[in-house]
C-alpha cells in the first residue's frame, strides 16, 4: 500500500510535486520510523543531485542514501524516481544505530 503526499521538490533538475511512502517499512520499522520523518527525511533531498543505483525494467530509478542524517541520527532511505512521472517513490526508510553504510 502507498500513501500519497503534495509536496513540491526539485531532485536531480527535475521538478516534482508528490511524493508515495510505501507502507513496507511499517513491517519491520513502525517503532523508529513513521510518514512525517520520511517526509523530512525527503525534504532533505530538495535540490540535489544524486546518482541512481540500478534501473528497473519499467525505467524506475532506485536511489539509496545511507546514512542520512535527521536530528543526529543515521537512516537510510531508498528512494526512485522516473523519467515519465513527477512523484518521487519511497520504497524504504530505517534507521541505521550504528551509522554504518551498507553495500
């Protein structure tokens, strides 16, 4: 399940104005992680440049920024965006306790 939020970003050049939460990391995360820090989270993220991991065979372009820092303490969030649509995608959120990234 997905929820849907106005927000108004500009990533990578391009301007975008939803962004969808994925409901997937309430499975293992709901105790750390929740849709308002993901959308600070996000926020984060406005008027940068970032450089995507893979790309789908539908065009989605899978992004992960690891650790993201939001009141001193480390995330990682899994993000895509694609080249059609003016929504950035939110496919998982955690918080990391030990800042360390991972590969």
């Amino acid at each position: 399940m997905q929820r849907e939020y106005l927000l108004r970003l500009i990533v990578n050049g391009r301007t975008l104005n939803r962004v969808l939460i994925d409901s997937h990391y309430e499975i293992r995360h709901s105790d750390t992680v929740n849709d308002a820090l993901i959308l600070e989270l996000v926020k984060k993220l406005n008027g940068g440049t970032f450089e995507h991991e893979k790309v789908t065979l539908a065009g989605w372009e899978i992004y992960a920024n690891d650790p993201w820092y939001l009141d001193g303490k480390p995330y990682r969030i899994v993000w895509c965006l694609h080249p059609e649509e003016t929504c950035l995608g939110v496919i998982n959120v955690f918080r990391r306790p030990d800042g360390k990234i991972s590969k």
